[in-house]
C-alpha cells in the first residue's frame, strides 16, 4: 500500500511538532524515519495510525483519504518501544488477541498464530508467558502480534531501542528479513542513523519536525542537501572547517573521513597524528594540520604510523561538500 502525506501539521498550542510534511511512502518498502530526539518523526507516525489527530493537511492509503479514520479502521500493525505485551496471556494468546478482538474463529486464529509465529521464528515458544522470554523473543512476538492482521501497513516506533548492541544487529536484519518475506509497507522510527542505513529501502530525515531529505540511504550519505543531513550521516562524523586553504569565510568545508588520501610527497597538507584507534580493518586517524584544523579520517589498518609523525594529505573528489555557513545548503563543489 502506497501512503501519501500532504501538507501534514500538528500544533499542541503554539508548538509545532510536525510542520508541513509532504512525503509518498512507496507500496512494499521499508522507510526509516529518522532523526534526533524530539524531531517529530514519532509524532508522524502516530498521526499515521490515528492515535493523533491532524491539525492540517492530509493522508491517504493508497487514494483513500484517512486523516480522520479511527486508528481501528486504519488496517494497521503497530509495534511499541516497551512491546506491549499481556503478561497474564500465553505467547500464542498474545499472537492471536488481535484476531479474537476481530471475532475471527478460534481455529483459524490459532491457524494464523502459529504460521506467523514460525514466519519470526517463536512458534517453540508458543506456551510460554512474555516473563519468561527474552528481550529479543518478546520483540518477535510483538512482531507476530502486529502482523497476525495481515495488515497493508507496519509501523514500528524505535522497536529495538531496549535491546542490547548485539541483539539489536541481530534482530534488524531479522525485521529486514519478516517485511521482505510479507512485503508489507513498513515505516520504521528511529534515532540511530547506521540502523537506518542498513534496514531500509529509503530513509526520510526530518528536523525540527521539518522533512530535510529523502532517498535511498547511499544516496543521503553520498549526496546531502544540506549541512545537517551531512552531519548526521556517517560514522565517524564528517569534518566541518570554517577556515582552510581557498574556502572562504562564507562558506563551510566537509570532508568524509574517508575522502583524505596519503599523499607520497610534500605537495598535499601537512598534518600530525595525534591519536590513531585502530578498528579491525581501518585505523581512525586524529590529525591536526598546519593551520590548527583537526580532523578524523580513515585509513587502511597495514598503514603503519606513530605519535607525531608527520604525514602528508590530499582530498579526494567524492565525499568533499561546501555548504553556505548562514543556510547550511549544499554548494557546487
């Protein structure tokens, strides 16, 4: 199912937590949502499944309008940061609720639970109380719960945000894996800009409630729009200089860290290793150049250097932006 925002705001008073947003949404992807705390992006959401009302504009699910359809008449599947479930209820009662709300027969709702529940991989835990499960299996459940409904859209707010780094690796390449295997739109909350990069088919950043930019997260990464957009995307961050050889004050200069080069001679820009971490196959770099700019960049780990030695920099062509220092937009390189 395609969703289409037009125009969208809410106000609470004289806040305005979403302001204007216009995005389509397309049918059978996986979106990310992202951007810092208190952007807006779970306030969108909600307006999304109709727990917020809109003050302005407009949504559609594929060409029929929603923005004042009940959450219930949506044809929804939420999935909450604390999951939500019933501790008093069985796994396979916590699947099926949805379905027993909708009066669905009992054979066909434990039918469907036990096929979703195999689709996320809880159908051996299916008797089990979500007390005796970990963090990890009451996340698939909440999953399975969500999906049960064969709904035509998925929404997730910050889904792995209470799980551990390692589980969190595990369990978005396992949400990858469930919404590719159903195809289901699927718009995914997040703060976390390399689990957005890695889950989604696109990746709408926002600000301040604001839409900044929208594409495929490469092309966020390899093209940004704007300072901000640069800034929030890459680990490690992307270097900003305010003053460096032929950038002029009015302007900002942004280099990747992995856009430096090694230069063999004197020609480049001298600089001096204040600290390296090394990182399995890369070595971070801390220098500090003549001029007393400090930079991040990323080397190959075979490179051998020590404390305060004195090396020799260039800039290659791709991951080198200017933006204007008052607006923050994207100039020529």
């Amino acid at each position: 199912m395609q969703v289409k925002l037009e125009n969208v705001t809410k106000k609470y008073g004289h806040t305005v937590a979403v302001n204007n947003f216009s995005t389509i949404l397309p049918d059978g992807d996986l979106i990310c949502l992202l951007g810092p705390s208190g952007c807006g992006k779970s306030t969108l959401l909600n307006m999304l499944c109709g727990i917020t009302d809109v003050s302005e504009g407009h949504i559609y699910f594929d060409d029929k309008e929603v923005t004042k359809l009940p959450a219930d008449r949506r044809d929804i599947g939420m999935v909450f940061q604390n999951y939500a479930l019933y501790p008093h209820m069985t796994v396979c009662e916590n699947i099926s609720f949805p379905l027993e709300v909708q009066k669905v027969p009992k054979k066909e709702r434990l039918e469907r639970a036990q096929k979703i529940a195999a689709l996320v991989h809880v159908d051996n835990l299916l008797k089990r109380y979500p007390g005796e499960l970990s963090g990890g299996q009451q996340q698939r459940v909440a999953i399975a719960r969500a999906l049960v409904k064969n709904p035509k859209l998925l929404l997730m707010d910050e889904p792995l945000s209470n799980l551990d780094a390692r589980l969190r690796l595990e369990m978005r390449e396992e949400i990858r894996r469930i919404q590719q295997e159903t195809g289901v739109t699927t718009v995914f909350v997040t703060h976390d800009q390399e689990e957005a990069m890695s889950i989604s088919d696109s990746i709408i950043l926002m600000k301040d409630g604001v839409f900044i930019q929208g594409g495929h997260s490469q092309d966020l990464y390899d093209n940004p729009n704007c300072k901000f957009t640069a800034d929030f995307l890459g680990n490690p961050p992307i270097n900003n200089f305010q003053h460096f050889e032929g950038v002029s004050e009015n302007k900002i200069l942004a280099v990747r860290p992995e856009a430096f080069a090694l230069s063999s001679d004197e020609n480049g820009f001298e600089a001096k290793v204040l600290r390296v971490s090394l990182l399995g196959k890369e070595r971070i770099l801390y220098v500090r150049f003549a001029d007393n700019n400090e930079a991040r960049l990323i080397l190959p780990s075979d490179f051998e250097v020590e404390l305060g030695q004195k090396i020799f920099l260039t800039l290659k062509k791709k991951g080198v932006f200017l933006f204007d220092k008052a607006s923050g937009k994207r100039l020529e390189d």
